[in-house]
C-alpha cells in the first residue's frame, strides 16, 4: 500500500520513477499533512540539482503551450511541470488531477502536476517551494513552473525559480503590463509569443528599448520570437535558457540567488506562522477581553494591539 | 509655544478650534512619535461624535471635487477632510501641508490635511484610523476621507468609514472595474459623478442592476447622479448619506461595524508588531545561524521558521 509508506520509501520509489509515489509526496506538503514537514526536510537535503525555470506572463499570452512544448524540447530525462494558475477555473478544480490542456503539446515522459491557492496567497508561496524542492529531489528535471503575472504573490511565486522566462504577446500594451506588474525586474528570458501576428517585431523592439533603460548588469535578458502553437522558437528559447543556466553556474549568482530565495522564504513563512498566532490571539479570551475594552473606549485599537503582543512575545515593549 | 504642549493641552486648543494644535496632533500619530500613543489613547475615549463619511473611487473620477463640495453642503460646524492618495504625486509631496486643489470648492471653515502613504501600506492602514479619531475628538464633524479605491489597502481604508461613499463615471467600464476592485461591497452610497456625460442614466441603470444581484440585507445602495464640478446632484448625495447615518444610529448596525473596524484594526496592528518582530529575527544571530544551516541543506526553510518563531514566541510548538 502507498499510502502507508514512509517518506523516506516514497521518495526512493518517487526516484525509481513511481508517479504515484511522487504524486503523494506532492499532496503531503501541499496539504500540510503531518508527514509535509518531514518530507520537506528530506527534500531540502536532497534538492539542488534540477533546472528550475519559471514561465510567467498575462493570461492568454500561451504560456501553457510555451511550458509544454519547453518539457519536451529541454532533453531532460525527466522533465516536470507545475501549474500554478489562481485566475484558471479550470485549474481550480484540478488540484490532484493532471492538467487537461496541456496533454496534446507533452510528450508521455513529463510529469505534470497543478496547484491551486486554496485560500491564503501567502500559504501558496509556502507550498510552492516545497513541490518544486519535492520535483528536483525525486530526480526531476527540468522543474518548469508555470504561473500568472498578475499580482504580487504570483510575481514572487515566479521569481522563485533559478531562471524566470516572462511571455508578452505583441502589442505595447502587454509590455506596458509587464512592466507595470513588475515583470520586467524578474526576467532573464523575453518570449514574445504568437510572433506570427503583425507587430511582433515592434514588441521586441519595446522590449530592447526597455532593457537599455534600465538593465541589471552581469546579465541581459535575451528577447525570442515564438509561435508556441506551432513550435517555432521553442528550441531558441530553450537554448537562451540554458545559456541563463549556465551564466549562473559560472558566477556565483546560482548560489546568491538561492541564498536570497531561502531567507525570502524563511521571512514568509514565519510571517505566516505569527499571523495564525494572531489569528489564535484575537480570539482568545484575552483577545475578546481587550476588544470589548475597546468598544467601550477605555482603550484604543493601537493599546489593545500592544498588550496582545506583549503577551505573545513576553512583553520586548510597546509597538505602536 | 505650541509645541512644547502636552497631548491633553493641544486637544484642549484644538477643540477650541486651533488648527495648528489639531496639526500636531495629526503631525504626531502620522509619525508615531513618542507621544503617539497617549494622542491616540486621548483621541479613542473622545471619539466617536462624528460622522465619518468615506469618499473612494478610480483616478479622474472627481472624488476631490465631490468631497470639497460635501464639506460644505453638510451644514457642519467644523468639516474636516482627509485626502489620501497614493497615487497622486501632488499628494505625495503635500504630507503635513494642506491640499491645494482643494482649495476653491471648500469654505474657509473645512479643516483639510493629507495624508500620503510613505513605505508601508499597512502603516497608512493603521495611521488613518488614529487621524480620523483624533478630528472626531477634536470636534470636527463631518470627518470626510477621500482615497482611491485601487488595491485591497485602499479598499479597506475606505470602508473604515461609518458611511462609504462609491464614484464611478458613466461607461460600462468603470462599473466594471469597481466591481473588480471590491467597491460594490464596501459601497453604502453610488455617486455617479460627470452626470453631464451621455451615458450617465445608462452607468446608473448598470449599477441597479448589479445591486439587484446581490446587494446585502437591510440597506439597498442608492444611486445619484452628481456633476460635481457644477456643484449639481452634492445636495441629493448628502442627503442620502444622512439617510444611511440615520439608518445606522437607528439599528445596532453603527455599534456593530465600529464593532467590526475595531477588531480589524486590532488584528492589523499585532501583524505589523509582528513583522516588524519577525524582521528583527532573521537580522539577528540566530537568524544568520539559520539561514546558514538552510544555505547547506542542513534542515528546510520550513523548520529554519519555526526554530525563530519559536523563539519568539517561547515555543507553542511547529508551524509548518
């Protein structure tokens, strides 16, 4: 029986190539189960080894087929994929399943997975880590992670990756977007896709214009045309890829990079803990006690807030 | 000399209608000097007389236009506005001056101040509640807040006022993007401002017929078409705000939001307390230590948190 195996089994399995195994170990940190901290334990220690590339954009920009066509072209032996998609409905509902729109563009030997936020933004970056950590310990790679540029969260969830492939379409208006939605400062790699319609080259054109503004030294974030749904492009964008890959690897800047993702991460994560203990706090007894003292004005909102603290922390004083 | 007074004296000037000493005061909580807290503490007790009428919306819709005319068709003694505009460059520079074009549509006797976000959303959050207090207090009445309704910060803002106030201008889009934004649920009164516009009956027949969806028990929000800048429809629109202060005095809804407010805004400050907490860790030796071990693979960032949350807060057991 799989689901009485230990961690330690599953991943050996997971390695041997067993989906299922690898499947479960997936679940276990993305449900936080009791076995997620153990498994993520075991996956730091192991992990380090995979490419990990993040492929982000607006919606409708094809970055699903980009993504497929990526786990196919890179050669890896074992090539995973993690849909991260909050806006998708139809990811919405897929979160064990394997995503459906993908199936025509992968060939049988990648490994597909979705993810859905399922409430907090903030518990998603946590989880997230943790899968693609999961993915490159089993043996993976490349982990291509998929999510939209929309916001904040899905931002930093791309910025995650070693090398972060950000999809315009043409037309100003998508690189205005991108810029906006703060795209542009996570990019290595440019795709402009469906570069079969007219001003294609105007997009790319905007885009060097942007890069000449103001890039970030060491690196240049190359611009590829592609037509994701026809293929074309797809082994140029791979190949400026690996070229990122290796800048990385040459320089220092693998090793920065994931020294800073880990102290994001730590950051976030004990943010979301003490949020929870906030939570915990205000309803408590305490918690009801000095918010009806508030309600009567005998105290205000910023005083309660202080005792509260000082009674989670051990009182380090005031902080207002 | 003014500034050598204590809280107690400057409430006591302020609320003889000294607006340098109602300055400082809000000079004071914004900058959560020394004596922050006892202002605010001062400002709570006293509190509560006014009424706080929320104006918010999309850029370029005239929300500044519409709140300096409400100051002065409210018949109120002393109106007090309070502008916040992240976006707004004008506001940006303006913190402790008052807002200049403001200033032909309001009366000599409305107090205006603005307040601009400087860093941290979540320091705005709960620096513009301590402002609205310390005017209520101080015996302004009604107190207007104006913000720009763009992002879940703004939002929330906005909807710390008794009455909220929502301006859209005619064009399905607007609406839209109010809707999107998460104004049709904060909004206790639609003002369709630029009335003057062609499809301005068509902006309002769109909105009832979102409110027809889904609007909440107990109050239906009404829809007026104002052109602010001709001063027509202030008159109507601040008769529905009284109608919506009444209808909140009457049931227990007034004691059940501030109720509500106090308890959000609670909640708000213990998580700033405790990033601020959180930051202090990770910059701390221990927290080097950790993130050195995470660096090596020797445990995950998951157990890397919770060994400094635990820290913390004396060891309530893992997080992850």
């Amino acid at each position: 029986m799989l689901s009485t195996r230990s961690p330690d089994e599953l991943f050996a399995a997971a390695r041997d190539g067993n989906r299922r195994a690898l499947g479960r170990l997936l679940t276990m940190v993305e449900r936080r189960d009791d076995n997620a901290g153990l498994v993520a334990e075991r996956a730091h220690r192991d992990a380090g080894h995979a490419r990990v590339v993040g492929i982000t954009g607006a919606p409708g920009t094809g970055k699903s087929t980009i993504t497929g066509r990526l786990a196919v072209v890179s050669g890896g032996d074992r090539p995973a994929v993690l849909a991260i998609d909050p806006s998708s409905p139809l990811t919405g509902g897929a979160i064990l399943g394997d995503r459906i729109r993908m199936d025509d563009h992968v060939s049988g030997s990648a490994f597909i997975r979705s993810m859905a936020t399922r409430g907090h933004a903030g518990g998603l970056a946590a989880a997230v880590p943790d899968a693609i950590r999961v993915l490159d310990a089993a043996g993976c790679d490349p982990v291509i992670v998929e999510t939209v540029g929309v916001g904040q969260v899905e931002v930093s969830i791309a910025a995650a990756a070693d090398t972060t492939v950000v999809v315009v379409t043409p037309g100003w208006g998508d690189a205005v977007q991108a810029n906006k939605a703060g795209l542009l400062e996570v990019a290595d790699v440019f795709a402009v896709n469906k570069a079969d319609r007219p001003d294609a080259r105007g997009a790319r054109r905007d885009l060097e214009l942007m890069l000449d503004l103001g890039h970030r030294g060491g690196w240049r974030a190359p611009v590829v045309l592609t037509t994701a749904n026809r293929g074309e492009g797809i082994e140029e964008l791979w190949a400026e890829i690996e070229r990122h890959t290796a800048h990385l690897r040459e320089s220092d800047e693998l090793l920065r990079r994931r020294g800073r993702r880990h102290r994001d991460e730590v950051v976030n994560r004990i943010e979301l803990g003490l949020r929870g203990r906030a939570r915990q706090i205000i309803e408590s007894r305490s918690g009801a006690a000095a918010l009806g003292r508030v309600d009567r004005r005998e105290i205000s909102p910023g005083a309660a807030a202080d005792m509260l603290l000082n009674s989670l922390t051990g009182g380090a004083g005031p902080e207002s």
